[in-house]
C-alpha cells in the first residue's frame, strides 16, 4: 500500500469517527434508580443532560437515599454511555484500541 493511499484511508477513518461521534452526542441514554423515582438522561457522549426526582423520594430526614439514588443513575448512565461509544467506535477500528478515541 502506497502513502498517498495510507493518508487517504486515514482520512476516511478520521471523517467517519467525526461523523459517529456527533451521532453518539445526539443519542440519548436514560437511567432510573429507585423504581423509577430518579431519572438521569445523558448523551452517548457521556454528557448528563438532566435529572428528574419524583418529589416523593425527597424526604429531609433521609437526604442520604436521594443522594445514594443520584449517584447511581448519574454513574449508570455514564457506563451506559462509555459502553456505546466503545461499541460504536470499535466498529469503525476493527476492535482495535487506538489510544484517545474511547471515553
């Protein structure tokens, strides 16, 4: 294979992560905890977008739960998120680990 060749491929590769990671960043990723009392939606960037609390898990005497269900969701829709754009660009790359490209 040729440089000229090389480059060109490479800058195929580059153009069509640019594209899936824009799509990754419109995707939308919803987690709840608690059956449902906290919702936590992120990207498929791994960018939280909102939190919803059902106004009856808040209770001032137990402000540690609400906390405990928060983190959960937030970090589960992480994960979600990292585990997508894993899969998504691991199809661009053939499975292959290029450092800078996961999240």
């Amino acid at each position: 294979m040729n440089i000229a060749k090389m480059l060109k491929e490479a800058q195929r590769m580059q153009e069509r992560m640019a594209e899936t990671q824009a799509s990754l960043a419109s995707r939308k990723i919803e987690v709840t905890t608690g059956g449902g009392k906290v919702r936590v939606t992120a990207t498929g960037a791994g960018d939280v977008t909102s939190v919803k609390i059902d106004p009856q898990v808040v209770d001032p005497n137990d402000v540690e739960m609400l906390e405990d269900l928060v983190l959960s969701a937030v970090r589960q829709a992480i994960e979600d998120a990292k585990k997508i754009a894993g899969d998504e660009m691991g199809k661009l790359t053939g499975g292959m680990k290029i450092p800078g490209l996961s999240m």
